[in-house]
C-alpha cells in the first residue's frame, strides 16, 4: 500500500463500536462474527489507523449491567483509550435494540416509555461526555410507524420536540460541552420514520428553543434510501452551520439499509462528496457508519474499515487533481463567465432596480442556444476517477 493513503489523526477518522464490532446478524440469519469486546474493537480500530472511536450506551454497557460493572468496563476502555492514543469524538444512545421500544422512544404513545428513553439519555449523555465526547447523535431509528391508524403525526413531533429541548436544557445545566446531531433515515426499521430526510431536520431544528445547539448527522445510505443527492443535504446543512457530524458509508439507490464500505458503490457521488468537504474545509470528524459484508471474517472487517479511509484519501487527492487540471479550469472559467452587464440587476430588491429589470431586453433565443460542455466536463471527472489522466 502507497503510504500516500495511509490514514492518519489529522484526517478525524472515526468508526462506532457497532460497525466494526457488527457480527453479521440479519433479518434471515444468525451472527457469522463472534462479538469483540469494546476493548478489543478500540485495538482493531487503532491497527487499522482510526483516529476515533464513538458508541452507543449499550456498545459499551450492556443494558442491564450494574454500577460495579459499568464502571469496571468504562475504566477499562479508557486504559485501551490511552493505550492507543484513540479518542471518543461522538456517542449515541440506543433507543432502537431493547423491545421496550418498539412502539417508539420519545415518541412511543406510552407515558413510561417516553420518561424511560429521557432517562436513558441522561445516563448516556454523562458516559459520552465522561469519555470525552463533543457531539451528540440522536438517531430516531423506531420513532415512527407502521400504520397512521397509531399516532397523530403532529402529536409525534411535539414529543419528539420536547423531550430535543429537556435534554439541550439537561446539557446546559450540567455545563456539557456538547452539541447534539439529530440524523435522518426515512423507514427501517420502521415502516415510516418520522423527519424522513435531513432537510425535515433543518426545518425541525429551527423549531427548537436551543436551535444552536442542534445540527444534523446526514448519512449517504439515508439520503440514499430516499432517492434523493446526498451532496445537495450535505451542502444545505453546511451552509446553514448545521453540520455537525457525517456519516459515510454506501447505498444503492431503493435497497434494503446496505451500509456498505465507503465508495464501493457510488464513486461518482462519492468523489462529490469528498470533494464538497475538502473545498469547504469541513473540519469535523470523518465517521465511517457502516460495516463489512456478512460474509467477512475479522480480517475481512479490517480490509472493510481501511479500504473506507483509503478509498476517501484516494478521492481526496482526485479531488485535488480535478482542482488543479487546467482544461477542467478553463471550462469552469466558461462556464461562469460574467461580463458584469448584468451587474445592475443583481442584490437586493430595490423598487428602481425591478422597473429597471422589466424594461431590460433579452435575447431569449441566443440564451437557449448555448452549449455548456458539460458532457466534456463530466468525461474529465470521469477519466480522473478512472485513472486515465
Ligand atoms: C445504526 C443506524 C445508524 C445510526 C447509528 C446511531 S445506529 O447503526 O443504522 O445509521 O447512525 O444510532
Ligand atoms: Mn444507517
Ligand atoms: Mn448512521
């Protein structure tokens, strides 16, 4: 392996317990992986090169695990922490395994269920931020339904709104430092998930009485699963600062949930995405969300975790080429050609600027004549990405 795609600390790779701890269990078969304690992940993950390493409560703690052993498996985690120089840059909460939540978690229609998921979140909120954690995710992967005949999809919202601003309150009142990133998926496991698409979040957020300190953790394989441009959700929850946290992996398009190896399947929306985050500057961590095959061993689980970072270096230098090929410059130069004649017309609204604008006259024919060579320049990204230039 070139040591040009070597991943190191400054790249924030990151991968969660529960990928590559996943044992290969499916809805039609038992594990094919025997489970690896978290200690043993944190070692695979530091000989792989990951720079972090984020959980779920129950990746760390079993659900039922008493205060003795809570605290016997998370001082054994930071001493392997230690010991690889691995960080926890992210941690979640389980509110999808335990049968306690099927109807839901913050939105179940039982009372308890909601207190329960609230309660729950505290403690895992205090074992994130104990081991180190920045960032927050909430993942509402049963907080939607089956059938409508269950909830008032209206009702399901204010739930979930509530229970979003007890724990930012929760947070402020500890003195955490600690953002939360709320991440979409539109069915799976549930029929219908409620907030289906990152944007639904966007909008969600602003809802909040904490907005600032709530973003978004958008996943390829969501956005994906709903037919929709994973880079358009990624720039728009960029642009509004909304970024908090990513999750890359995999997906073709109208699958069942595949999360596949970063890059394996989509190269091209891939190498956008990279792309998109290097010319921004993202500065956040790169969380792979994803796992091996079913038909890996741990060996085949490592091949999965570093083909993820080597594939997205690989991409970043492509990146870096298609920035600096002179003919893919010149046509960009083209093509946002602007002789400053419509300079007048541009900005705000001005009441003189619209009547000067209804007076101005176009030549609509000459407009819709315009070659623009993107078929030239998709071919150059293509050949790029292949290899060839
Ligand atoms: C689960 C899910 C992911 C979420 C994780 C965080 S858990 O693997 O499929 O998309 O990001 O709760
Ligand atoms: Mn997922
Ligand atoms: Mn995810």
């Amino acid at each position: 392996m070139s040591d040009r795609y070597q991943p190191k600390p400054e790249h924030k790779f990151s991968f969660g317990l529960w990928t590559v701890g996943n044992v290969g269990r499916d809805p039609f078969g038992e594990p094919v992986r025997e489970r690896l304690s978290p200690v043993d992940l944190v070692y695979l993950l530091a000989e792989v090169g990951a720079w972090g390493v984020n959980f779920h409560d129950n990746d760390l703690v079993p659900i039922d695990a008493t205060p003795a052993e809570r605290d016997r498996i998370v001082s054994d985690f930071k001493k392997a922490l230690r010991e690889t120089g691995l960080v926890v840059p992210m941690a979640t909460t389980n509110l999808a395994s335990d049968p306690a939540f099927k109807e839901g978690a913050f939105t179940s229609n039982d009372p308890r269920v909601r207190a329960y998921a609230l309660q729950k979140t505290m403690r895992a909120i205090d074992l994130g931020v104990e081991l180190g954690a920045k960032i927050y995710v909430i993942w509402g992967g049963r907080e939607g339904v089956e059938t409508d005949a269950a909830k008032n999809p209206v009702e399901a919202l204010k739930r979930l709104r509530e229970a979003i601003n007890f724990l930012c309150e929760y947070v402020i009142d500890q003195g955490y430092d600690l953002k939360f990133a709320l991440e979409a998926k539109p069915n799976e496991p549930r029929g219908d998930i409620y907030l289906a698409t990152t944007g639904h979040m966007l909008a969600f957020i602003e809802t909040l009485d904490h907005p600032e300190m709530v973003g978004v953790n958008p996943e390829v394989a969501h956005e994906h699963m709903a037919g929709l441009n994973y880079l358009h959700a990624i720039a728009q929850a960029w642009e509004a600062g909304k970024l908090f946290h990513i999750d890359l992996n995999d997906q073709a398009f109208a699958r069942y949930d595949q999360d596949f190896r970063f890059g394996s399947w989509n190269l091209k929306s891939a190498f956008f995405l990279v792309k998109f985050l290097e010319d921004v500057g993202y500065e956040g961590p790169r969380h792979f969300d994803a796992h091996a095959y079913r038909t890996e061993d741990y060996e085949g689980v490592k091949e999965f975790a570093r083909g993820c970072m080597r594939t997205y270096l690989i991409l970043k230098e492509k990146a870096e080429q298609w920035n600096s090929d002179p003919e893919i410059q010149a046509l960009l130069k083209e093509i946002n050609a602007d002789d400053g004649s419509m300079d007048m017309f541009k900005g705000r609204y001005t009441p003189e600027k619209a009547a000067a604008l209804k007076m101005a006259s176009f030549d609509r024919v000459a407009l819709g004549k315009r070659g623009w060579a993107y078929e030239r320049l998709d071919q150059l990204t293509i050949e790029i990405l292949l290899g060839v230039r």
